[in-house]
C-alpha cells in the first residue's frame, strides 16, 4: 500500500526549512501533500491562493509532491486524500509543546493517523514564516529564507506587501 503524508500548514510564506522537511519527507513516503489552510484564525499576509501558487512554485521539481488549499479538519482531509500519517515541523524547544498537543488531538480524532515530527537541518533551524513576514515588512533581505522560486513571486508583489 502506498504511503501518503499530509503536511498541513498555513506557509505564509513557504520557507527553506519547510521546503527541506518535504524534500526529506520524499525518502520515507511514496506520497506528500502539502496542504496549505485557510487559517481565519491567524491573520496571514499572503492570501491563500498567494500561498497555493509560492508553495506551488517552490515545489514544482519535486516528483510526488501534490499541494492543495484546505479549510476544514487535517483528519478529515487526510482521509479524503488516503493519508495515513500527518508531517509537523520542530525547529525549538517552544515548538514542541504545541506540536505535542496538536498530534495528541489529531489522534483522538483517528488513532489510525500516525504524526511524524521533523527538524529541519540546522542551517534552517532559526528560520519561521513569521521571521520572513517581519523582514518583508521592512523591506529586509529574504532570498536566503525562502525558495528561489518565492522570492521572485514576492519581489513581483512587494509593491502589494508594503502597503
């Protein structure tokens, strides 16, 4: 049977260390969905179809890789796409706790979901779509947080983020 991995997120912006948890994810799963959420709940820069296309884009030279936006239940969407196990990402220590909880609710949910954690490599370890979204906000360097592929779309549409 093949493997499926669901990993949800709101990736706002994508960045180099969530890129390499997919990358690494590919050697342990037939299949990985990077299912980009809605999120009402934070109050993201990049609209949604914004973080479908970076995602998109930043993964389009990765074979089995689909990415797809989501707005209910990470159970609910792992089921409709035959995902048995849920990917989060670990960068500290202050991520666990959060992490820990969401995979314990996801479980009582579906025991039959599994959550693997991921760190990403230490070069990525510092960076979080928040960091990415601050130094946008003043205008900082970003091209070596994010995917090649996402900084260009995000220079096209700096005239936007400023304003």
């Amino acid at each position: 049977m093949k493997k499926i991995a669901l990993y949800p997120g709101t990736f706002d912006p994508i960045t180099n260390g969530h890129f390499d948890i997919i990358e690494r994810a590919l050697g342990l799963f037939d299949e990985v969905i990077v299912a980009v959420a809605l999120s009402l709940d934070k109050k993201t820069m990049f609209t949604l179809d914004e973080r479908i296309l970076m995602t998109k884009e930043a993964v389009k030279n990765l074979k089995n890789v689909k990415v797809l936006g989501f707005d209910n239940l990470t159970v609910e969407l792992a089921h409709t796409h035959n995902a048995s196990i849920i990917i989060r990402g670990l960068r500290a220590v202050s991520d666990f706790e959060y992490e820990l909880q969401l995979g314990y609710l996801n479980n009582s949910l579906d025991d039959t979901i599994e959550t693997v954690y991921f760190m990403p490599k230490l070069q990525h370890a510092f960076i979080s779509s928040s960091i990415v979204r601050n130094l946008l906000k003043f205008n900082g360097k970003t091209e070596h947080l994010v995917p090649n592929e996402v900084q260009k779309i995000i220079e096209k549409a700096n005239t936007c983020i400023l304003q």
